[in-house]
C-alpha cells in the first residue's frame, strides 16, 4: 500500500513539471505590433515585462509603475533614471484595469519596497470580471504564486480552469511554434525595465475638451479598488500616485470618468494626477508624438517620462543615486537603449 501511495504522488508530480513545461512552450509569446525597440532586444514582447520584475534585485524598486499598455507604452525608466537618478519599473500587462492593477501590487510589495506606486487608471475595474482575452494578457505571465490564483479567481470567474491551465486555450498552437517557444525560459532580465518602445509616428488628433463635461458616478466596484490599493501602500509604508497618461483625441466618457476620479481623490484627499491637463507643459506634439491614440512613441515617452520624473522627484524627494558604484548597470542599460534607439533606422 506505501508502495502504491508513493508512486501516485511521484505521477502527479511528474504530471505537473510536464504540464508547466508545455503550458510555458504553447503560451502566446508575442503578437505584431508597428516598428519598435523591443523586438530589437528580445522576441517575447508578451512575457518581458513580467519576466523582467521577477528578475529584478529584491528592494531594487524606488518607484513602482502599475497599469495597462499606458502605462508600459508612455512612461520609460531608463529615461527617468538618466534624467532623475532613481530606479523604477513598468510592472504592466495590456488591457490591465484595477482590479487586476491590485493584484499586481499585491505580488509586486511581496519582493520590492518601493517609495512610490503609480497606478493609472484607464480601466476603472466596475465589471465584475475580465473578459477572457484581458485576462490571458494579465495572468499568463503572471508567477505562480497565492496572488495570480486569487487573481483568476476574483476577475475571472468564467475562466477560471482556463487561466490555471491555459494550454486548454493554446493547445492549437502546436502548428506554430517556432523555436523561440522551445527556447523561452521565464524570469530573463528586462533591459528596458518592462517599457516598450514604438518608433513608428502617426498623426492624432489634438483632444479639444468642452468647458462642460458630462457627470459621471464612480461605481462601487470601483471605489473598492481604489481603497484595496491604498490599504496596501499604507501597510507597506508606500506613498500612491494614480495618474492618467495623456490620450490623443476626445472621449467623452473617458473624460468624464477622469473628472469624476479627480472629484473623488480631492474628497478623499488622494493623490491624482491626470497628465491630459498638462499636455502643453509637457510639450506633446500630436502630429509627431504618438504611434496611436492612446500610445506614445519614444519622443512622446522621452517627454512624458521626463515630466513625471520630475514631478515625482520633486513631490517625494527621492535620492539620486547616479554616481552610487551599485546602481552602475542601470547606466549600462540606459546606454545600451540608446544604442538601440539611435541605431534603429540605419
């Protein structure tokens, strides 16, 4: 009877290291965007910006980045650093709302101390769940651990055997794989520090905002999130910062939302920022700035990273750390994007 017990455990046990390895082997890795950096540096466009925090130094963070693709898309930490002198990371996945942004943090404070989180907050978390595309892009990449599981659990219920085992979603891929799915191994180092960097430029449409904007009710569901997150910043001794990064053209219930969010934070007396108002000062050129509505390019991202870079610098009075022998390969790395950067069109 031992004997049987013992072999029973040693099937499950390799059933699970066989089914981790095809789930890493079908998982989508990457999808064609227009001209960037990151395919320059690595083909796993999908998987690098988890990958890269996972692989970070524990405690490494000063200040951590938490959203969807307006987050990972807009704002550059390589360009902070060099600009600032403090160290950050765009802990992102596409479509990320902040239900799912909680839930990041919660994974994220378990290995890094930041001073600061920044959370922007294009999708506001009022649906009960995530549909099960947006949830691929939030979990797949997400480390195994009680946070990602709680995750699928809360924001997707319907998908919930799915997201656990996403070859069920994937499986079909078998007639695409190429080796870089047999090569990816997870955790790689990000250069980029999860940024991504387009270099392709379209014209935008310059947001002309009424003077009068629509009313807007925040919903439950969403001042939930809200102070989920600050309960955690505030056990783990962080400052929060949520932001919107600025979006070409004019949404009127985008708009609206943003302006109830901000009614919201001045009442509760929470920090807000939203950088469609600063546009001019930040110096955004719609013609030139942007690969689409809501992404930036490098120069778009240069500017808005230098312009929240000092506002976060000067609002919370972070140490420069330029200089510091320790911090020398975060100047490697910011050399080493620019190498790519300045070189991409020859």
């Amino acid at each position: 009877m031992k004997k049987f017990w013992i072999k029973l455990i040693l099937f499950f046990i390799g059933l699970i290291i066989i089914l981790n390895r095809l789930n890493t082997i079908f998982l989508l890795k990457e999808y064609p965007v227009g001209d960037n950096i990151n395919q320059r540096i690595s083909p796993y466009t999908l998987c690098e910006k988890q990958d890269g925090f996972y692989a970070l130094q524990p405690n490494s963070i000063d200040v951590l980045f938490i959203g969807s693709s307006n987050i990972h898309c807009n704002i550059n930490p390589n360009q902070i650093w060099n600009q600032y002198g403090f160290t950050s990371y765009d802990f992102c996945c596409d479509q990320q709302e902040l239900g799912t942004s909680y839930y990041y943090l919660e994974q994220a404070l378990k290995t890094q101390s930041p001073e600061v989180v920044v959370i922007d907050i294009l999708n506001d978390g009022s649906q009960d769940e995530i549909n099960v595309i947006q949830a691929h892009y939030a979990f797949d990449n997400m480390k195994d651990d009680i946070y990602k599981y709680k995750a699928i659990w809360n924001r997707a219920k319907s998908n919930r055997l799915e997201l656990a085992l996403p070859l069920i979603r994937y499986h079909e891929r078998w007639n695409e794989l190429t080796q870089n799915d047999y090569k990816y191994k997870k955790g790689k180092y990000n250069v980029l520090k999860g940024c991504f960097i387009y270099m392709v430029s379209n014209k935008q449409e310059n947001p002309q905002v009424p003077k009068t904007i629509s009313e807007y009710s925040l919903s439950d569901k969403t001042i939930s999130w809200i102070e989920d997150i600050l309960q955690v910043c505030e056990k783990n001794n962080c400052e929060c910062l949520f932001i919107k990064t600025p979006l070409a053209g004019y949404d009127e219930g985008q708009y609206a939302y943003f302006q109830a969010f901000n009614e919201y934070c001045q009442k509760e007396n929470v920090k807000f920022l939203d950088l469609n108002n600063y546009v001019d000062d930040i110096g955004l050129d719609f013609d030139e700035d942007y690969a689409d509505k809501a992404h930036m390019n490098w120069n778009g991202q240069k500017k808005l990273s230098n312009y929240l870079g000092n506002f976060i610098k000067v609002q919370y009075d972070i140490n420069d750390k330029r200089g510091n022998y320790l911090y020398d390969n975060w100047n490697e790395d910011y050399d080493e994007m620019m190498i790519y950067i300045n070189s991409f069109y020859e």
